[in-house]
C-alpha cells in the first residue's frame, strides 16, 4: 500500500508541474529535474526551465508538504480527543496561527523579522492558542477530550474575531483583500526558502508521530486503557498539542488556512490500512499529500487566469463528505 502511494504522489507531482497556461510534457520535466539535480546546463529552453524549477515545482512540493502535514496533524487530534471529526480546527490552532500572521500583515508587527515574520508570527499565534485551550481545559482538573474539544471550539471562535476584526480595522483595502484570500488558503507565494522550512518541520511532525505510533494507539482507545501500558495520557495530549501547534503554525504561515484536508484524509487513510498509527500516520501524509497537490492543481487552472483559493475547493469537496460522515455515524449509533 505505501508503495503505491509513493509512485501515486511522484506521479501526481511530476504530472502536475506540467500542468498550467504553458502544458509541459512529464518527460520534459523529468529532465529539468534532472540537470538541476546533476548541477548540469538546463536541458530546457531558458522559459521552459524556469517555469519548471522557479515557478511551479516549489508550489508543488510545498502543495506536498502541507498536505501531508496537516493529514497527519488531523490523524494525531483524532486520537488526542478521540473525535473522528476533530482537525486542527477543532483546537484552535489554525484560529491562533491566522490571528498571528494576519496581525503581522496587517499592523507590520514583528517587521524586523523581515522574511521569517509570518512564520514566526503564526507559530506564535498557534501557541498562544494552544497553551490558551490546554489552561482552560485543565480548569476542571484532568484534560479529558470532551473539555479540550470545547475549549478549542470556544478559542477558534475568538481569534476568529479577532482575525474579521483586524481586517475590518485595517486602513488598507488591498491588505484586507490579501489578508482574505491568504485565509482561504493559497501556495501561490511558494519559494524554495520557505519549502525548506515547511519541509524540515513537516518531516519532522511525520517521523516523531509515527515514533509515537504506540501512544497514539493507547490514548485513542481511553486513558484507562492508556494507564495500563504506561501511558500517561495528560502528559501525552500536552505533547501532542505542542507538536501540532508548531506543524499548524508552520504550514498556516506558508499556505493560509486550508480546511478540511486534516479531516477527510485520515479517514480516507483508516479505510486503507486501518487505525494502526504507526502505518497511519505515513499513509496519510503520502495520501494528504497528493490529494492536496490536486486540489492546487485544480484552484490554480480551473479559472485560469484567475486562482482560486484553495479553502473553496477544499470546502465543496470536504462539506459533503463531513455530511456524508456524519449520515454514517448516525447509523452506527
């Protein structure tokens, strides 16, 4: 199974860089790829070469690793509040990264951090929120998964309004326009510097949590039972909401607030393999990954010129599967 997801995102990837106002064939691609990774003279024309590796490749992979991130993300929350229908949503943490970047964009705070300001400003966001709804949950005593869903609905809800009210605020009309599309979601400020960060703290989400496979499996099946395997489950769920909270910042700082990818795609992944979270949590960063390269791929042509954010796309796909969820869940009760 993994296998095969790993030859569908190659294909998807190298497929999709091809596509766009200027088609360029996969085999065309793979040589672009090739004499850059070689140190070569590009084996392309000049424009063809720099479509390939300046404009759309870095959007692609990028595409990959928010994708594959905020999966796993999904997959790590679900077992944490033993939801199926929680994401990052749930605990405020794409709430608190938007309030941060949209605070640095629209005010100029942290301007002297210069290119590193939104990925410090929503990182700082997401941890404010996080430690916000891990303080409130714990007001009643123990951090159980029904106070921690409620706190995080409670936080998203204000810095949501923060976020509208700083847009309103804002004394520049083309800011507040950018501040809206970037919250939809958008790769289209995709660059190799802002990859490579996305991509270290991506990979690094991916490998810690599929370390943690066995804690994953403990807590999703009840703090007793976690008790039992010498899992100490609060201290499990603070972890876990820390890794997230800088995963979430991260990919919110370079791509906006893309909904519903980290909640459809660890059920898609469930289907598949199972709710084993050491084989989860890889097959649903492959499978987060390619699902979201065509979503982009899709938002960035199907109104060419023109882009769509991908926060629209993901929404009409993933509101009718979240009803569809919910229809099944019903009939399960």
């Amino acid at each position: 199974m993994a296998c095969g997801l790993v030859v569908l995102l190659l294909v998807s990837a190298v497929v999709a860089v091809g596509i766009g106002p200027v088609p360029v064939h996969p085999a065309v691609v793979l040589e672009v790829l090739a004499s850059h990774v070689r140190g070569e003279a590009p084996a392309a024309p000049p424009a063809v070469d720099a479509i390939v590796w300046t404009v759309r490749l870095p959007r692609v992979l990028l595409a990959v690793v928010v994708g594959a991130t905020l999966s796993i993300a999904g997959v790590a929350l679900q077992a944490m509040v033993r939801n199926v229908l929680a994401d990052p949503y749930v605990l405020g943490v794409t709430s608190g990264a938007s309030t941060g970047a949209a605070a640095a964009i629209l005010l100029g705070f942290g301007s002297a951090l210069g290119s590193y300001l939104l990925p410090v400003t929503a990182f700082a966001g997401a941890l404010v929120a996080t430690l916000a709804v891990l303080f409130f949950a714990r007001l009643g005593g123990t951090v159980s998964s029904l106070r921690l869903v409620l706190a995080g609905i409670a936080i998203g809800y204000v810095l949501s309004s923060v976020t509208s009210f700083l847009i309103f605020a804002s004394d520049s009309p083309e800011a507040g326009r950018s501040v809206l599309f970037w919250l939809l979601g958008s790769l289209n400020q995709a660059r190799w510097d802002t990859l490579a960060v996305a991509a270290v703290v991506g990979l690094g989400t991916a490998v810690l949590l599929t370390a943690l496979g066995g804690a994953l499996d403990a807590i999703a099946s009840g703090d007793e039972t976690a008790l039992t395997v010498g899992v100490d489950a609060d201290r499990m769920r603070l972890v876990l909401a820390l890794v997230v909270a800088v995963a979430v910042g991260t990919m919110v700082a370079v791509s906006g607030g893309i909904g519903f990818i980290g909640l459809v795609v660890p059920h898609l992944a469930r289907a598949l393999v199972g709710a084993t979270h050491h084989v989860l949590v890889p097959v649903a960063a492959l499978l987060g990954g390619a699902v979201l390269v065509w979503t982009d791929t899709l938002a960035r042509t199907a109104f060419s010129p023109q882009e769509l954010p991908i926060g629209i796309v993901t929404g009409l796909v993933g509101g009718p599967f979240l009803l569809v969820l919910l229809q099944r869940l019903h009939q399960h009760a």
